[in-house]
C-alpha cells in the first residue's frame, strides 16, 4: 500500500537523462518505486498523463530569510515547483543574531519591514535556534540556510570599515565554525557590500580553509560584476585552488554595457579551473535586468558603519557632495552601477516611505522631484536609507542565455519568499524564474534540452549542498516532486505587473505530501530544514 500513485507520466529525473514514460509510487515521504505500470494499492492515484514528474526544483540563491518566518508557506516559489531554496546569501544572514549587533544585522534586509524591525521580533542567538523558529514557522517547502560573511564581520567587528586583523579573522572563523555545528550548509560573502567589501583576499582565505576542512560550501557574491568581473572571478577561483573549498558563483552577470559579453570569458576560467581541479559552478536567473538594494549603488565609503552612518553623511554638505562626485565618475575602483547602468534603467521598484514612486525610473523621479537624478537619489537615501529596492536593466540578453544555458550554471530567483502582497514592483524573479527558465526551453529561446535545463533545476544544485538524498527522483529518494504539463506553464508576473505567481504547476510533493494539489495549495506544511 502506498500513498500516491502518479500514473503514466513523462519522468525526467534530475540527473540529465532522457526522459521516460512511467508511473511514481510515493509513500511514508519517499519515492517507493519508479517503473511502468506500478500495480500497488494506493491511496490516492493521480493520473498525470501529459504531465513532466521531475524532482522539486532547488534554489540555491533566496534572500527569504525573513520572509520564511512571515509565509512559511513559500507560496512565490512552490508555484513554481520548488521544493528546497537556500537563504543566506550574499553575505547576508539573519544569525547568529547576538542582541549587540542585532540592529545593525538586520537593518541589511530591505525584505524585512519596518513595522517589523524592532528587536522583540528577533529573539534568537545562535544559527541553531534561527534554525528552529523557521522549523517552527510550518513550512511549505525545505529550507537550507548558508551563515553569511557580512553578518560575522559585523559581529566581531562591528561597524570598523577596515580590513580585519588576524585575532579577528580567527573570531570570524571560530563563529562560523559554530554555525556549522548549528547546521549551516556553507558561508556566503557580499563582496561588493560593506563590510564584505572591506575584506582581504587572505582574510577570505583563513575563512576557505575552514569552510573547505568541514566540506561546506562558499557562496560568494564576487567583488565586481561590472568593469572587473574578470578579475573578481580569479578571486573566487584562486580561494577555491589555494585551499581546496568548493566554490559558487551567485548570480553570475556583467553589468554595463562596457561589460557585455564578458560572461562568456568568465565562465571560460570557471571551466578551465575545473579541467586543473577545482570545484566551482555558478547560479543565474533568466532575466536582463538585475536587483538590489538603492544603497548599493554608493561608493562602499558612503555605505560602511551602516544606516545611522549614512544619514549621517548625507547630512552632512561635504560628504554628500563628494557622494555625487563619485557617482558620476566612469572609473571607479568600485562597482558604479549608477554611472555604467544610467538613471534611465534603473527603476524604483519597493520604497515604502514613497510608494507612488514604484515602478518609475530614477529618470522619471528626477523630472517628478524637479531635481537631478543623483540628487533625488540621495534624497530617497536619506528618508530611507535600508528600506528602497530598485532594478536595474543592467545586462546583455545574450550574457543571460549564455549563463542560464550553461552546464555549471544552477537556475536561482535571487529573490524573497512571500505571498503576493501590496502592489510593490519588486524584480519579477521572485514569482517566476523557474518557470521562466522552463518556458524558455519550450518556446526556443533557450537551445539546451528540457532534461538538461531541469538538472540545472534539481540534481545541480542539491549537489553543491551536499543534499544526497534529494534533487532526483530514485527510488529512496525524499519525495520532492514538481508535477506539470510543460504547454500549461506561464510566468505570470512582469516587470510592470510582478506581484503574481506563476501559473502551470499541476502538483507538488514535498516530503511525500501534496502541498500544491491540482494548482491549489493545501493547508499541508511538511518542509523541514535542511542540514
Ligand atoms: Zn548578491
């Protein structure tokens, strides 16, 4: 007796091989048997004739730290058939969270509102206890969490914009360790962001060689996805042949049109450290244009010390006018993306002290304000310093094709988890990514096959975080299931209109229970975190 039988559909498994035709027997949270024509009892039999059975999708790169808590139900990214998402990333995480740094940590998370931001609502220490209130907040999906860099350097050294003394690397180590012990799948870096930003080659060293010692896995945010992307990717590479850890690239990308086109030699060097060794992939998602926060687009020295220290400077008439100068310079020895991306493609996309400005461009704020773009800017800055998201049209569509398309590259959303809420314009990522990258493949746009591109979605990226038991359907497996009629599949959300979820995804299984059954969501919460 088993509980779901899923009969007579096309399955592709995860692992890049060809797709065959057979039934899916579920039972007690695991695929009991793969084969054609399962003659057991069931409970429940679904006929899924017409329909892909592939394993639940993996994203490698969420920022849903937060979000979580609030929609346990993850119902942006089980909609589009994921089963696991991995938070943490870019440097960023929400533990350990000790009570002297705990404001300073999360004033780095715009996802988090503001209603919500005072202390009494973060009552967690370490990265285990982190790990049981999201355990506890009854998950949708599984949840995998990385310990992030920028929050451990804010820990030990609080808000000192320099590079870390051996004592202090030591202490960052020791932390990370810990969280390790907790349960953490790997560290992430931001290193465009302060205070990742301020870190040496060899302080990310000393930190590798832990992460690489307890065969967890280095996310890193490179120091540059603009004018020296090249260089920034010889970084990671050099951390991944100096000690050995396994290294991944996030959101892998050249902004700029100055740029364009250097992903393809980026991923040259990510092949060629393989061919000498080296474990590295990368993750990317399927759209031109990019996100993060309006504070990210000052020079890192306007930035570091935090929200206060920013105000600060933008109050002060010097400091404020040296951030405009810098701001129109072309050459930089950070990433300008205001100066390489232009005021015409960046748009205000969540600003919750101005929300009539979602949706415009920096442009369109300028001419509204009556005042240059880069002044507006800064004004936003200052009403808000942490709080305003914007997009930015920053990338070649052939860059995006190339990325998403190949082999070491995992398909990510980069985005939060939620529920579709007020009418905020954040990047369309966050509710169809997957299913856009699946789309992609049907209509052409993508030239690799419907295997391959759900590899990228399942096996690939299970695999970097050492899930074993998940990202492909075998028999044993945990029954994370995606279940959906490729024709059906539609990325409802757009850059105009992005509070949607995607629409196509017939079932899906987590745990060996229903949680999106016949489209619709079921009260069942059967994630679990990932160790
Ligand atoms: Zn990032």
């Amino acid at each position: 007796m088993v509980d779901i039988l899923f009969r007579g559909g096309q399955i592709i498994d995860g692992t890049g091989k060809p797709g065959f035709r057979g039934d899916v027997a579920v039972a007690d949270g695991v695929v009991a048997l793969v084969a054609d024509g399962i003659r057991a009892r069931a409970d429940r039999i679904v006929d899924v004739d017409g329909c892909i059975v592939s394993p639940g999708f993996v994203d490698l790169h969420s920022h849903g730290d937060y979000g979580i808590l609030r929609f346990g139900h993850a119902e942006n990214l089980l909609q589009q058939g994921c089963t696991t998402a991995v938070v943490g990333n870019c440097g960023l995480s929400l533990a350990p969270l000790p009570v002297a740094s705990a404001a300073s940590i999360v004033s780095q998370f715009p996802f988090v509102p503001r209603e919500d931001r005072g202390a009494s609502r973060f009552h967690w220490t370490t990265f285990g206890e982190y790990l049981a209130e999201v355990a506890a907040a009854g998950l949708g999906m599984n949840i995998a969490a990385l310990v992030g860099h920028g929050t451990l350097r804010r820990i030990v050294m609080r808000s000192d914009a320099r590079p870390a003394d051996d004592a202090e690397v030591e202490e960052m180590t020791r932390l990370m360790d810990v969280c390790f012990d907790d349960g953490s799948v790997g560290m992430s870096t931001g290193l465009i962001y302060p205070p990742g930003s301020d870190a040496t080659t060899s302080e990310l060293v000393t930190l590798c060689r832990t992460i690489a010692r307890r065969e967890k896995l280095y996310a890193t945010h490179v120091r540059s996805e603009a004018d020296r992307l090249l260089e920034a990717i010889d970084e990671a590479l050099f951390l991944a042949k100096e000690t050995g850890v396994r290294v991944h690239i996030s959101h892998l990308k050249a902004a700029g049109i100055s740029n364009w086109g250097k992903v393809t030699e980026a991923l040259a060097a990510m092949e060629q450290a393989r061919s000498r060794g080296c474990d590295v992939t990368c993750d990317g998602y399927p759209y031109s244009a990019g996100s993060t926060t309006l504070a990210a687009l000052l020079p890192p020295w306007a930035t570091s010390g935090g929200a206060h220290s920013l105000r600060a400077r933008l109050a002060e008439q010097g400091a404020r006018a040296q951030i405009a100068e810098d701001l129109l310079r072309e050459q930089t020895a950070w990433d300008n993306l205001y100066s390489c991306v232009g005021p015409k493609s960046i748009s205000i996309a969540m600003c919750p002290t101005r929300p009539e400005l979602e949706g415009q461009s920096l442009d369109d704020v300028s001419r509204r304000l009556l005042m240059p773009p880069i002044e507006a800017l800064l004004d936003l800055l200052m009403e808000d310093p942490e709080g305003v998201l914007v997009v930015l049209h920053e990338m070649a569509e052939d860059d995006v094709k190339k990325v998403v398309c190949h082999p070491l590259c995992a398909i990510c959303s980069d985005g939060d988890i939620r529920t579709p809420s007020r009418d905020e314009r954040l990047h369309p990522r966050t509710y169809g990514a997957f299913t856009r990258a699946l789309v992609g493949v049907r209509d052409g746009d993508y030239p690799i096959s419907l295997e391959e591109m759900i590899r990228k979605m399942t096996s690939l990226p299970a695999s970097r975080i050492r899930m074993r038991n998940r990202g492909a359907i075998q028999q044993g497996m945990s029954a994370d299931l995606a279940i959906f009629s490729l024709e059906e599949l539609h990325e409802r959300c757009s850059y105009d209109s992005p509070n949607q979820c995607a629409s196509g995804m017939r079932f899906v299984v987590v745990n060996g229970q229903m949680v999106l059954d016949d489209e619709e969501l079921t009260e069942a919460r059967p994630g679990r975190v990932i160790r």
